[in-house]
C-alpha cells in the first residue's frame, strides 16, 4: 500500500470515527443491501482502533501493541473490500507468518504468540465490521488454526545460587546496577514498575516499595498494568536465602544499599535507578548491561524480566499463602497467577512435612479412620 493510499486511508478512518461517535452512519460506508461500493480493510481497521483505545481506555503499550499487529494486517488486506476476507485467505495469510513473517528477522517465522496476537485483533476488527452491519458473517470464526506445540511455558526461572552470581557479577560492573537489581529481584516487580521507581516510593526504615506507575520509555509514566490503586510491596523478601515472610536484617541491609546509590534523583520525582548517562534503566542499554552480568555470572541465559517469575516461583516454593503472592506481585486474580505458576506449589506431602507441629493441617479423614470401630468385647 503506497503513500496515497495509506494517507486516504487514514483520512477515510478518522472520517468514519466522527461519524459513528456521533451515532451517525457514514454514507461513504457500505452496508449490506445497499449499492455503495464496499470499504477497504485498511479504513475500517484504523476506524476499530481509534473506537478500540477510546471505549476501553487503552493503556499506551497495549494501543502500541494493536498498532504494530494492525500494520501487518493492513500491509496484508488493507486495500482489499472486506469480502476478500475469506476463511481460506485468513488461513493462507496466517501459514505464511508463521513460515517466514517476522519483520525484525526477515525470512524467520513468527512465534504461535504472536500469531495468536494477531489473529485476535483481526477477530476485534471484524467483529466491529459485523456489528456495524458492513459485512453478514465474521470469517473468522470457522477458520482453522491451533498452535504448533500447545501453550508454551513461559515462567523459567532462576534458582537462588544463580541470582547470586547474577549479583556478583553485576557489583563488579556496576554496584547501583547491582543494586537495583536486588530490589528487583526481592520484590518481583514488572520491568515497567521497577524502571518507573522515584525516590518517594520507597519507605526505607520499614523496608516497602509503594507500586503506583511504570515507566513506558519515549511515552514516560504510565499506570501500573492492573492494579487501580497503590499496591506495597516489602523489599525484605528472602528470595536469596530462602523463605517468603520479609526479615528485618535484609531490610536493613538493602535500606544500606539504597542510600548508598551513586546516581539517583535529588528530586522525590525524579528516577531512583538511572544508568550512566543518567536516564532510567530501559532498553538497550539495560539489555546490554543484563547480558554482561549473566554471561559474567556462567549462568543460562534468560532476559531480565525472569527475576519476576524467580520471585513468585521462590515465594510459592516457600510455602507462601496464594493471597499474599497475588496481592504482592499485582496479579489480577490467583487464577491468573497460578496459570503460570501452579507447578511450583508444593505439594500436599511437603507441605504437611514443613508445617509447623502446633499449626493445624486440617487433614481430610483416610479411609482407616473412617472404619466403624469394633464393638467391645467383640473379637
């Protein structure tokens, strides 16, 4: 799609948004049973994610996220009528991703992620078309497609000895590297949440981090994923030494830490973890330092965002009730939670092993105690 018509596209969309805001039909817009020519993908599409961001208040990286996934469909369909969305040409465009549609790695093949993220906006888009009554059935909806290898597991996360020498590894690189990745390491946070940290946030006599935005890079500070207020968070959690309830000693010794940072704001507003050109800790530079520190470290390598399941998998392998590692790692629900999580609860023998002798475990009746007792006297 060239210039021109990518320009009267986005004209076509802006105009078809106004319309339909004010609850009007468009008489550009072709509905069913009438003789106007039928829209293009590529208006209707802009149209769904300007209604899209606006109905569900999008965060900006989720609107960027549909943004990057809508510009390979519209580069796919963007001038074709949405009657040439057939099953079969949804179907064919979904193979040749998978075979060959990565744009940063041109000739690989996209992950079942990706395609998954994919075909759920162009599902959004045709639905929005339905409901608009510009075509009579969504095609997608009896396309064929599955995933590869099933759902893959996402959490793999890094035992205590490797956080150690992850940590060694980053102090003699840089020691408010080293650090801020503690902090990260001891509280779970998103890479968002932990890049975004200001020096008002953090309470440093009682040992908690106060979440309550993350950082976005070029777009700056935005709210936290899911959480609609402040979430707190200790930074005492013994993810190094094992265990889950936060100990005082590790409070005080990262409390000692933190107010020896070299580079931090002088304002309560500014970032409390900067790099050495004194912006915030994101990518690449982030990427590049992480990379040196693993490598340095002999560890497998794994991108940075892995100490958040390092922290919830330690939490839960020590015996952390599922309520407080939800509420404390900001996931929207247990269920969620455990979809990811689940296998590194322990299990019901281990658990009544660790528990302590005066802590009652409620055990269910076994089948020998459910026997009646014999009578006395009886043989």
């Amino acid at each position: 799609m060239g210039p021109a018509c990518k320009k009267a596209a986005e004209l076509a969309a802006v105009k078809i948004a106004a319309a339909l805001a004010a609850g009007e039909s468009d008489p550009t817009i072709f509905q069913i049973g009438t003789s106007a020519p039928p829209p293009t993908f590529a208006p209707i599409a802009n149209a769904w994610l300007a209604h899209h961001s606006s109905a569900r208040q999008l965060r900006p990286a989720s609107a960027t996220l549909y943004r990057a996934r809508l510009t390979s469909l519209v580069t796919a369909f963007g001038d074709q009528p949405l009657s040439a969305l057939t099953p079969a040409a949804i179907e064919d465009y979904l193979v040749r991703l998978r075979e060959g549609g990565s744009v940063r790695f041109p000739g690989k093949g996209l992950s079942d992620r990706s395609l998954a993220s994919t075909l759920q906006v162009l599902r959004l888009v045709m639905k929005y078309a339905l409901r608009r009554a510009l075509i009579a059935t969504d095609p997608t909806a009896i396309i064929e497609w599955r995933r590869t290898s099933g759902p893959v597991a996402l959490a793999d996360p890094f035992t205590a000895n490797e956080l150690h020498a992850i940590l060694t590894a980053a102090r003699s690189l840089d020691a408010d590297f080293a650090t801020a990745l503690e902090l990260w390491m001891r509280t779970g946070l998103r890479a968002g949440e932990w890049a975004g940290l200001q020096p008002r946030d953090l309470d440093l006599d009682t040992g908690v981090v106060h979440v309550q935005r993350q950082w976005n890079g070029e777009r700056g500070y935005g709210p936290p994923k899911t959480a609609t207020s402040t979430r707190v968070v200790s930074f005492g959690h013994p993810i190094l030494e094992g265990g889950w309830r936060p100990q005082r000693d590790i409070v005080a010794a990262m409390g000692q830490k933190l107010r020896g940072l070299k580079r931090t704001s002088m304002s309560p507003e500014g970032h409390l973890f900067t790099n050495p050109s004194g912006l915030p800790w994101a990518s690449p530079l982030l990427s590049s330092m992480w990379r040196r520190a693993v490598t340095k470290a002999r560890t497998r390598y794994r991108p940075a965002e892995t100490l958040r399941h390092s922290f919830a998998s330690a939490l839960l392998s020590a015996n952390s009730p599922l309520l407080y590692t939800q509420k404390t790692g900001g996931w929207s629900t247990a269920a969620v939670l455990l979809r990811t999580y689940a296998k590194w609860l322990p299990s019901f023998e281990t658990s009544i092993e660790a528990a302590p002798l005066d802590t009652p475990t409620h055990l269910p009746a076994t089948p020998a105690q459910l026997r009646p007792r014999p009578k006395r006297g009886s043989a």
